[in-house]
C-alpha cells in the first residue's frame, strides 16, 4: 500500500483551550470549512470533556469526527475522575488520544498506562491515535530511533492484528510540540518510516503498510504540504493551528491535495 492509498488522518487537539461557547463556534467553523473534503480525509477535532456533547452537537451535519483527549481503560466501577470508552462513544467520540506528550510529560503517563488507554480503546470499536515522540535531550542523545521504537511497540502491545486497523500513530517530537519548530520533512520522513518498519516487525509488512502515521508538532498551513507529501506521513495532529478554523482548513485541504 502506498501513501497515495492510505486514507489521511487530520486531527485538530484543543486541549486546555476555549469555553463552551467557543468550542462550539469553532466546531461550526470547523465544519464548514472543511465541507466535502470529509469524503477524502478523516478529520476530527478533540475537545476537552465537557464540551463534547456540545461540540458533537455542532457536528452533527458534517463529515468531522468527534475526539477525546483521554480515557481511562476500566468499563466502569469506582474510578472517581475518570471517564470510560463506552461514556465516550456514547456522547458521540470515534477516536481518542493515547499518550499525548503532555499526558506523559506533564501528568506522569508511562508506557504501559498508555499501552491500556490504546488497547481499551480499539477494543472499544473506536480509533486510538496513539502519540509517539522523543524530547529534545533524546534527540540531542541520538536516543530518537530507540524511544520512538520502544513508545511503539509498548504502545501497541497485546493489541491484535484486527485491533490494530482503528490504530493511528502521531509521530510528535516533544521538542516541536507548541515550541513552533518543526521537524523538517526529511527528518520527519525518516522517523515515520522507522515508527512503520517496528509496525512491520510486530504484525507483518501488510498492516505495516496500512497503518496510519502522522506528524504532530507546529504543523501550520505553511509546512502542513511538504510534510505530508513525504511517502509516510499520512497527516497530522494540529495543537495551536486547529485553533483557528481557517487555518486547519488550510491543513486538511493540504491533506486532500496529498490524497489524490
Ligand atoms: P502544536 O501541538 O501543533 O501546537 O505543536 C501539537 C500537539 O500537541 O498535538
């Protein structure tokens, strides 16, 4: 399967951001901006959690999936906090993310609490964008390949081959994250294609190649093409630019251009 072949992921993460009355207004921006290209590219927008119901509801009409930024893996029970796949999907989310940087390096996250978000997710019928990603002192280390692959393979752990087909990667080094400096697409390229062959590794060469991997971190309308014209970035995860309904517009309609 080629780029060319594999569906584009584009996915704007508010995080912290906005009250009620914007995030719906956004949602609506959102959605009409990105109008039919919805046929071409999944897109979909993850709010904090009290404003998913709302910003659903503002959807509703559109081609634009419903995100969360977390989910706890246990179905129910006494979790006092914490918010289950099953509540997700039913305030109307498809896809969550697991292992955010800032879940990891702000809140504590390790692999293995990832590793269960990931997997009670897909298991869930929903799609897991599960972030991977080195910090600069890694990077600075030349730990890069060593941390993306050991994030992937404890990521994806126990998850089976059908499980695997709802699983996004976001390729996000920590060091781009909200910092404006961005991978360049060569050094991006080559982290997705070693992220894809640790894929190939664990499940074979034919999900390897299916797999969705895409590049998170200062993604914005002006590098958004060169990035995703690279042979396995297969779109991005938006922070500050998905703000801005104009300008993650201008992201997904780049996706759609890199589709055909
Ligand atoms: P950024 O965030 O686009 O603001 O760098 C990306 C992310 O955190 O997913």
């Amino acid at each position: 399967m080629t780029s060319e072949q594999r569906r584009p992921f584009v996915g704007g993460n508010w995080k912290m951001n906005g009250d009620r009355a914007q995030g719906t207004e956004l949602a609506r921006a959102v959605a009409s901006e990105v109008g039919q290209l919805t046929d071409a590219v999944d897109v979909a927008v993850f709010p904090a959690f009290p404003y998913l119901s709302g910003v659903g509801g503002a959807l509703a009409d559109s081609g634009v999936m419903l995100g969360s930024q977390d989910v706890y893996h246990q179905p129910d029970g006494a979790f006092t906090g914490e918010v289950s796949v099953a509540m997700l999907a039913d305030c109307g989310a498809r896809a969550v993310l697991a292992g955010h940087s800032e879940r990891r390096h702000v809140i504590g996250e390790d692999d293995r609490t990832v590793n269960k978000k990931a997997a009670a997710t897909v298991a869930g019928g929903m799609i897991s964008v599960l972030c991977v990603g080195e910090s600069l002192g890694q990077r600075e280390a030349g730990e890069t390949d060593r941390v993306n692959e050991r994030q992937t393979r404890l990521g994806l752990g126990g998850i089976s081959p059908e499980d695997l087909q709802r699983v996004v990667i976001a390729y996000e080094p920590v060091w781009a994250i909200g910092t404006g400096k961005t991978a360049t697409p060569e050094d991006a390229q080559d982290a997705h294609a070693k992220i894809r062959a640790v894929v190939a590794d664990l499940y074979g060469e034919g999900p390897a190649s299916a797999i969705r991997i895409i590049y998170g971190g200062s993604m914005k309308p002006a590098n958004a093409e060169a990035l995703m014209a690279m042979p396995d970035i297969d779109g991005g995860l938006i922070g500050g630019a998905s703000l801005e309904a104009a300008d993650f517009g201008t992201i997904v309609r780049a996706g759609a251009a890199v589709a055909r």
